[in-house]
C-alpha cells in the first residue's frame, strides 16, 4: 500500500458490527475498515468468527446490527434500532464493488473456464461481450491458466479451480477481494500456486482482505494482521507487530500453538 493511499477514505468499513445465530453470538462489536491497496490478512482459530465476518460484508448473511459501508455506498445501517439494508440499484453498485472467492471454488460445473469468468461481467454488468472476453484472455494468461480456456471444472486441478475463481472475482473489476480461506482444500504443492497469484496480486496493490492459517504467508503479504477469537477482533496491527510481538495473552497463545 502506498503512503498515499494510507490517508485515502476506506474502499470498505463495517462499525459496531454484531451477529448472532439464534442464540450463539458470532460477531460482537466488529469495527474494521480497508483502505486502497490494503492487504489485511485475518487469522485466529476456528469458530472465531473470521468466516462470519466475510459472509456478512458480502451480504452472504445480514447483521444484527452496527454499519457495513462500500466507499460512499451504504449498505446496511442501523440507529439503535432494526438493521436497514439498502434496496435495488444501491445494493447492487454495492455489490459490484467486491469480489469473493470461496474455500471450495464455487465454479459452475457445467461451464467452461472461459464461460465462468465471463458469465458475470456480461449477464448482471451488461458489459460487451468482446471486452470481458477480452479481460477474461488476460486474466487466464496472468493467472497460467492458458491451455484450460474450454475445460470444465473437474477437468482442472484444485490450484487451477482455485485460480480460475480468482480472475472470475478479478473480471468484474471490484474495489476489493474477499478470500476465504483460499488454500484450505489444497495440498501443499497447490497451495502455493495459488499463495504465488495472491502474492502478486498484494505487490500490484490490490485491495484485499484474506482469512488465511498460512502465517509465513500472511507475514509476507499482508499490510495489517488482525487477530480473531471469541467473535471479536483480539488485535490489530502490522505483522511485525502481531505475528512477532503479540500484546494479548489469546494471540501468544494461538500462535504458540500453531505449527505451521
């Protein structure tokens, strides 16, 4: 991330965000804003709420209450009161603003690679064919992926699937990318594969929030590591900070614990 982009408003922000699944509370009190060409990286054990947090600002799952923002597009809102989301063409801008890729891929099976990455941008962006197609080509280039243009998904390995979701977020030009756990169904060989595009795409500036147990790799990308457990942010901070010099006994202890 740049210095200038460091003063710049967030791409992206929730305030005093809670939800519960009947009566378990998943998310208390979550504040946590990413600016331009941020890379925040969120780590913590399962079931602390990292996975909930991605679902939420994707609108995948609705809040209980707080704010979630995209730029100057509100997108849920609440005074004290009942959660107010936003209706017709303000929640779909505000949709198109973020890109998500999921642990398990989520292609169409029955598409091939070039159709998944450009069904999106022509069907609900309204986009001319020839241009995403056009991005789509660049995108499977800058990805390695040349070659698997009219494959189908179970013709792919896991890292390619996983790179292929990839330029399908990164084809409908969003303000930021969401990924959630993008390596945990891969073996270690696949894993990096994928690590070296997310990498890449951190040293292009790409604004992103990743839930990831790769600490080495969160250590190298990541321009802030926040810590989760027990539905709330635990601590924040660069990964010289967090990684190498935890101030909260639950962070010391997660690490402690981890060997990877």
């Amino acid at each position: 991330m740049t210095d200038s982009n460091r003063c710049a408003a967030p791409v992206f922000s929730m305030e005093h965000v809670s939800k519960s699944f009947g009566k378990t509370c998943v998310l208390r009190d979550i504040s946590l804003s990413v600016r331009p060409g941020e890379a925040v990286a969120i780590i913590g054990p399962s079931g602390g709420g990292k996975s909930t947090l991605l679902r939420c600002a994707t609108t995948l799952e609705t809040i209980d209450a707080g704010s979630l923002r995209y730029g100057d597009l509100t997108v849920a809102s609440s005074d004290g009161g009942a959660v107010t989301y936003a209706k017709g063409a303000d929640l779909r801008a505000a949709k198109s603003r973020f890109g998500l890729v999921f642990q398990g891929y989520n292609l169409f099976p029955h598409m091939t690679v070039m159709r998944n990455i450009c069904d999106a941008p022509i069907a609900v962006q309204k986009r001319s064919r020839s241009e995403v197609e056009a991005q789509a080509r660049a995108l499977i280039a800058k990805m390695g992926l040349e070659g698997c243009e009219n494959k189908v998904p179970c013709q792919l390995s896991g890292g390619q699937q996983q790179r292929a979701s990839i330029a399908r977020a990164l084809c409908l030009n969003p303000d930021i990318l969401f990924f959630d756990e993008p390596t945990s169904a891969l073996d270690p060989e696949l894993t990096g594969e994928v690590l070296k595009v997310i990498r890449q795409l951190a040293d292009e500036d790409t604004t992103m929030i990743i839930v990831t147990h790769e600490m080495a790799f969160a250590r190298d990308v990541a321009d802030r590591v926040v810590f989760m457990d027990g539905g709330l942010i635990v601590e924040e901070g660069s990964p010289a900070q967090v990684l190498g010099s935890p101030q909260h006994e639950r962070t010391r202890a997660f690490l402690s614990r981890y060997s990877g």
